[in-house]
C-alpha cells in the first residue's frame, strides 16, 4: 500500500493558508470572528504559521452547546483560527484521506453526499430483496485514537503530519484513549477514514455486492435474509475486535420492498417518501426560523440560506401533498417575494401543486420492522484477514 512522504510543511504554506480562510470563513463573512480575524490578517496568518513550524499550534479551544435536531448530541465549536487550522489540514490531507474509499462511500466526499446516497440505496433496492441497516453506537465518541493512529500511519508516513492529526484527537475525550470532538471538519474527514478498511472488507472479504454507507449509517443488501443473518455475525465480531465499536439497538432487517429508512427518507424501489419525524422536524424548523426573521433576529439573507437548503431535502422526496399543506398552513403566499427567494419557491410549488392531490398513507406506518434476537450475537473465532486494522 502506497504511503504519502513529507508533506507538512505544505499545510502551513502561504497560499494554503489564504485558502484555508477563505474556506473557513464562507458564509459567515459577518461574524465578529471572522471580522476580528480578517482585521489583523498578515499577523494572524503569521502565528498560524509559526504554530505549525515550531509544531506546537493553538489548539482546543472549544465552545460546547447541545443539539437535539433529529437526537441529541455535544457539538463542540472551535475557535476561527483554529478552524482555518483545520482547512489548511485538510486542503493537503483530505485527499489522502480519501483515497482508499469505496465507491459506495458517501459522507464528506468531494461529489458524493446524502442526496446521492438515497439515489443509489433506491438502486440497490430495486435489485436486492432483502436489506440489513445498521449503524454504530456513539460512533465519534467510540473511535479509538490509537487504532485511528495506526490506520492513518497505513497512508501517512510523515511524523510531523501523524502527530499534529494526534494532537488535534488529544483536545477531546469521551473517554480516555476515545472520541473525535463532532463538529471539527478534521472529525468528520478522520470518522469517514475510520471505516474505509471495514467497506472493503465488507466488498472484498464477505462478498457483499449491495453495499452503501453514510459515514456511520450503512446498508448491506442480499438475495437472502440468512445471507445477512451471517454477515451480521461477522460484522459484529469484525468492529468489536478491529475497531471497538458496537452495533446501536434496533438492527432492521426486511424486504426492500417495505421500504429503508435512510437519511430522513423512506427509500422504496419505485419512491421516496419523507420519514415522519423528518416532516415534523421541518415544521418545527420552519416556525422557528419564520419567528426569527419576524423578530429582526436573522436577515433576509440568512432565512433565505436555511430556507434553501429545507427546500432541497424535501424536493429530493415524493411529497408533494406535504409541501402543499406546509406552505398552505404556513401562508407564505402573505410575504412579497422577489423570484428566486426560497420563500417565492415554496409559494411556487403551492401552486403549482393540485388541490385534489394529497398523500396516501403507506402500509409500512403500522407496520413494525423486526429486529434481531440477541441469540444471532456472534462469538469471536480470532481469525485475523489481510483487511483488519491491526
């Protein structure tokens, strides 16, 4: 396997750095982080560089809040500087990074993302009938630095480059030896990179044709639920030893045909439809960002970016009905809107959605999908293959 050599004195070059910046601050050109950043530039820039030349950086710098949108999760906000730090990392380390991915790999990848990652699982669900959702317990809180240590040292083999990535994985703990602080572009480029190994023992060892995974959340698909029974098995034995991580409560296993829940949607053969708690979850967004424009709290431009990207998930899903009764019960119609603003795109849609058209409900919304006993627990044999980490 190919290893990069030296390559960190190309992080804290001068045009890398700028880059890093320009990267790091899009978007928020107005934040008082980014103007108290830009306002002294060269001098900032500067002590970037010397932290990373003297190895020894500013790092750590967190500001922790909580999140309950869709489950509840620590985010821990880095300081801008260090933000840019980030960037600049991952401007030269990203596509090393990246190199071993599967295909079928779809978080934090140039080209890929969620959007196409439903479009293939409709795919594979229109040619398998039976598939196997899984996804990792405490996934970023569970990644073991020293094995992250010894995957990276598989495609770096410059020191420097392996202990800043070490120094960045010191600032937090979940527990000791463990956890990627969520909310780092570096964590989630190093929690993709965690699995890659996995994916192509998944392909390559267990023959797994029907694979596809967003970052922690991955889907096998065979011809048969013993097929996946047995993958199961070995999967779990495979992440427990190799990687210390366990499989989260509530495997599904069922027929394509019943539909996948994925990323927000419910991806059948022939549709996809919004998940419930994802039209809730849209519901509850749109009142809160409607009252903070009302209040004078966000701008016009800000409720136009949030509102865009609320268009998006829900345009990519069979729910017209939704959108219709959405923008109805939202009066939307009531703002005077230029074309191209999201709301003139939501009151568009209104319109052209007909009055008679309306959702039906889907047979799948009573339905339970099984799990698995806790007698298909697999015991480890010991045997070591030529994909493990260690």
């Amino acid at each position: 396997m190919k290893r990069n050599g030296c390559f960190y004195e190309d992080i804290y070059l001068y045009p890398n750095l700028c880059d890093a910046f320009h990267k790091a601050s899009k978007g928020r050109q107005n934040d008082p982080e980014v103007v108290k950043f830009r306002k002294n530039f060269e001098v900032n820039i500067d002590a970037l560089q010397k932290g990373l030349r003297d190895q020894s950086p500013d790092i750590g710098h967190y500001t922790y809040f909580v999140v309950r949108d869709p489950k509840t999760r620590l985010i821990c906000a880095a300081s801008f500087p260090e933000r840019v730090l980030h960037h600049a990392i991952m401007n030269i380390c990203g596509s090393i990074l990246d190199a071993p991915a599967i295909h079928d790999s779809y978080a934090c990848r140039t080209g890929k993302g969620s959007h196409l990652a439903v479009k293939r699982t409709q795919f594979l669900a229109n040619q398998y009938q039976w598939f196997l959702k899984l996804d990792i317990r405490k996934y970023f809180d569970s990644i073991d630095h020293n094995i992250m240590l010894r995957l990276l040292d598989r495609k770096i083999k410059d020191q420097k480059v392996l202990l800043l990535l070490g120094k960045i994985m010191e600032t937090y703990h979940s527990t000791n030896g463990k956890g990627l602080p969520i909310g780092n572009l570096t964590s989630q480029h190093l929690a993709n990179y965690y699995l890659c190994y996995f994916d192509h023992w998944i392909k390559e060892q267990r023959e797994v044709k029907g694979y596809i995974r967003y970052m922690d959340d991955f889907i096998l698909f065979r011809e048969s639920s013993e097929m996946l029974k047995a993958d199961l098995n070995e999967i779990q034995k495979y992440l427990h030893t190799y990687l210390k991580l366990t499989i989260k409560p509530g495997i599904q296993l069922n027929r394509s045909k019943k539909g996948i829940p994925f990323l927000g949607y419910r991806v059948f053969p022939q549709k996809v439809l919004l998940l419930p708690s994802s039209k809730k979850r849209f519901i509850h967004k749109l009142v809160k960002y409607e009252l903070k424009y009302e209040q004078g709290i966000w701008s016009e431009e800000i409720l136009s970016k949030h509102l865009t990207a609320m268009i998006a998930f829900i345009a990519h899903a069979d729910s017209k009905g939704f959108q219709r009764n959405t923008i109805q019960r939202f009066g939307v119609s009531s703002y005077g809107l230029e074309p191209g603003d999201p709301r003139r795109q939501l009151e568009q849609q209104r319109q052209e959605l007909s009055v008679s058209e309306s959702e039906q409900q889907q047979p799948w919304q009573h339905e339970q999908q099984p799990g698995l006993s806790a007698g298909l627990r697999p015991q480890y044999s010991g045997k070591k293959n030529c994909h493990s980490p260690g």
